[in-house]
C-alpha cells in the first residue's frame, strides 16, 4: 500500500512558512535609535505641510519635499545591516512617499485647491512606511490614512 506524504509536506511547509513569518516580524532592528530618528522626521514633515496646506500658505510646501528627502535618506543609511527583503520593502514605500510629497509641492504652487486631496494621498504614503516598523520605533501620533 503506497502512503500518500503530499498532505504532511504541505503542512510541513506551511509550518515552515509560518515559522519563517513570525521570526521576521519579532526581529529586532539592528540600529532603532536612527530609524526612530528618521521616522520622526518624515512624521514631522508630513504633519508641517498639514499645517501649511490647512492655512492656505502654499507657497511654503514645496520646500519642505527637501527635509522629507532627507528624512528618507536618514532612514535608508539607518537600514543598512538590515534583511534585503524588509529593506526592499520599505524603499518601495518610502519612493512612494518621496513622490507623493514632491506632487504634493508642485500641487500646492499651481493649484491649492487640490492640495487638500494631495496632502491626504502624502500623509497616507508615509503611514504606509511608518506601519512597516515596529511599534517601538514608531512616532506618536503617525499620520492617519
């Protein structure tokens, strides 16, 4: 009587993929102390532009897709050392932040009545990045979505 083993293997591997899940989520990161750094400037500048946009002072947004750049660089010289696959996720995040913060500024200087909707499709890009960290090294409050 052949034994059919496709159904151990199965759970096999997905006990192995789970396993291989939860280990990455509890990682602790190499260097927090700079990501936190790092997180809580892209915080910062999402919460700044806020204001601006909410007060009408257009004209002051575009100069702040520099810090946020910035802020994205710290973070990315902070994540050296860390797991390709995490660093890759997070860079693909955080290149859809960079963009939606230098739309944000040339949305504000041409046209301010969109720069409501732009700062919303900002703050939302730089959530997604924010959430991929830990908790711990999570500004307080992060933006909303």
């Amino acid at each position: 009587m052949k034994t059919n083993t496709l159904p151990l293997w199965r759970i096999l591997t997905i006990g192995a993929l789970l396993l291989a899940f939860v280990s990455s989520a509890s990682a602790k990161l190499q260097n927090p102390k700079p990501v936190a750094t790092a997180l809580r400037v892209l915080n910062q500048v999402v919460n700044h532009t806020g204001r601006l946009v909410a007060s009408k002072d257009y004209d002051k947004v575009a100069g702040e897709h520099s810090e946020f750049v910035e802020g994205a660089e710290m973070l990315r010289d902070a994540l050296r050392g860390e797991p390709a696959e995490f660093v890759g996720k997070v860079n693909t995040a955080l290149d859809a932040a960079v963009t939606a913060s230098d739309d944000l500024g040339k949305i504000a200087a041409s046209n301010g009545a969109k720069a409501e909707a732009a700062h919303t499709e900002f703050a939302a890009k730089t959530t997604a990045v924010i959430e991929l960290f830990p908790e711990e090294v999570r500004p307080k409050p992060h933006p909303t979505k």
